[in-house]
C-alpha cells in the first residue's frame, strides 16, 4: 500500500466516524499538520504516529515485511 492509498482510506473511516481532523489530531496526540499531510498522501509518518491515528479510528495496521 502506497502513502496516497493510506491517507484516503485514513480520511475516509475519519469521515464515516464523523470526526474532524482538529479532534483526531486532539485525541490521537497528534499534531494536526500531521493529519492533514498523511491524509493527503504527503506525510511520511512513524510507525508510532500512525498506530495512535488507527487506535482513535477504531483500525488495525497489518505489516507485510519481506526478508
């Protein structure tokens, strides 16, 4: 999955929970320019802030790693 893919599917479950991006940045203790960067695809997040973002959307990340 690409960061674009990521972003929108992130944006999508944030609108379906009917959260603005300014509370999921609150509750999720990250900052809002974050939010905005990885929902439009442009963000390269830590893994840290993107399991805070998932856990506040109700997500689970998967990781495929190759060895």
């Amino acid at each position: 999955m690409n960061k674009e893919n990521l972003g929108l599917i992130i944006k999508e479950r944030r609108k379906i929970l009917k959260i603005r991006q300014e509370d999921l940045a609150e509750i999720s203790d990250v900052a809002l320019r974050t939010i905005v960067l990885v929902e439009r695809g442009e963000g390269n997040p830590s893994l840290e802030t993107l399991l805070k973002i998932s856990e506040v959307l109700g997500m689970e990340l998967q990781l495929n790693v190759k060895l």
